[in-house]
C-alpha cells in the first residue's frame, strides 16, 4: 500500500476478529466474518470516516496499543490493514481499532486499508 502499510492483513488478525466477533455472534456466523475477511479485497477509506461509522470514540494517544502503533509508523514498521463488518446498517471494527486511532492521530485524511464485508 505504502510505507505505513502491509499490503494484506497478518495471519493473527483473522483469530482476533474471530475472538471479538464472537462477543456479537455465534461461533459459526463469526468464522463465516472472518472467512469473508480474508478472501475480501483490500480497499481504503479515511481514518475519520471510519470512526464515525463505527461510533467508536478516538482512544486516547496514551493508550498504550495507540502509543506502540505511532512507535511503529515511526520505526517505519508496517501496520496491518483493519478489518471491518458491516452489519444491521453498522460499522464494526473487527480488528484495528487501536491502528485506525494511532493513524488518525497522524492525520485524520490518513487512508487506512481495510477489508470490509
């Protein structure tokens, strides 16, 4: 994607959006999201716009996943692109939450890669 970005999701995303997912779903409609998650293709969309949608509030900058993320950007190590559910008319992050808001800290226009289904 760009010097920020792994081009697709790390193999770990898939079980941790699994895990959240699960606190939504059942077992099976949850691994039916993340099988969907990872044939998706990776799109972009603004930082801010994600946020709204999900009507998730900015974690704070010392928030200590948020802090090693902007550590990363800064180490230039790449970040892994978030994955994303649309269900009922809502956003939900299945994993990245904690990226979507280190980047938005960098700038809120920031393109962030994400996998929606």
């Amino acid at each position: 994607m760009d010097k920020i970005w792994l081009k697709n999701p790390e193999p770990h995303d898939f079980p941790a959006a699994i895990d959240y997912l699960e606190l939504l779903f059942t077992p099976d409609e949850s691994k039916k999201f993340a099988d969907n998650l990872m044939k998706a293709v990776t799109i972009t969309k603004k930082a801010k716009d994600v946020l709204r949608a999900s009507n998730l509030p900015l974690l704070p900058q010392d928030n200590i996943h948020v802090k090693q993320d902007l550590k990363k950007v800064k180490k230039e190590q790449k970040l892994s692109p978030i994955l994303l559910v649309r269900y009922d008319h809502k956003l939900i992050i299945a994993d990245g939450y904690h990226r979507i808001c280190a980047l938005y800290y960098l700038s809120e226009d920031h393109d962030i890669p994400c996998r929606l289904v």
